[in-house]
C-alpha cells in the first residue's frame, strides 16, 4: 500500500522529524539506558509523527538569538506544523512529541 504523500509533505515531514529526533537525543536523556520511539502514522488526509522518550519533561520554545547556534527546533516545527504537541506516553512513562501534516499540501 501507498500512502500518497505529496513530495512537499514528505520534505517538510523529514525536516520535522529531524528536529523532533534532535531534540529527544539532545534533551530526554534520563533515565539513562531508555530508548526513544517514532511512530509514523496516515489518517483521515493527515501525516502524525510521533517521537517518544522516557523524560516527562515537556518541551518548551525560546526564543534564540541572532548569533546562537541552536534553540530554533520548536520555532522551525511551529512554523511547518499544520498542529503539534506533546501528550504523555501511553503505557509508559515519559511524552510523546507530535506534529501533523496535510497529507496534501493546502494551496
């Protein structure tokens, strides 16, 4: 089965999977020895990735400065994320961080 994800979906998809993963590696790494999880999935016209770690604490944006070198990876999802949040992790301790996408790119 094909999911039929437009070529700019599947781009915009990558990016934000990438700073999702970026942050979980960076930020959630305790308890020590606990793996992170991605979960892809399509449902109703809709793209939903899911990166999960074992930390509770919630991510948060800042606001970087001109010259940092990080600190732009939630402003990055805010800004190509049709939606995203954080939910705590279903049988499990930790979060989940989500973003979803038009399956679709909206003209």
């Amino acid at each position: 089965m094909e999911w039929e994800i437009a070529p700019q979906v599947t781009d915009i998809a990558e990016l934000l999977l990438s700073e999702l993963m970026s942050n979980a590696v960076r930020h959630a790494r305790r308890p020590f020895g606990r793996q992170i999880g991605v979960r892809v999935a399509r449902y109703d016209g809709r793209l939903r990735l899911e990166v999960a770690d074992a930390n509770d604490a919630r991510p948060r944006p800042k606001a970087a400065g001109a010259d940092d070198e990080q600190g732009r990876g939630l402003a990055i999802v805010d800004a190509l994320a049709d939606r995203w949040g954080c939910c705590p992790r279903p049988h499990g301790i930790g979060k989940a961080v989500w973003v979803e996408l038009p399956l679709c790119p909206v003209a």
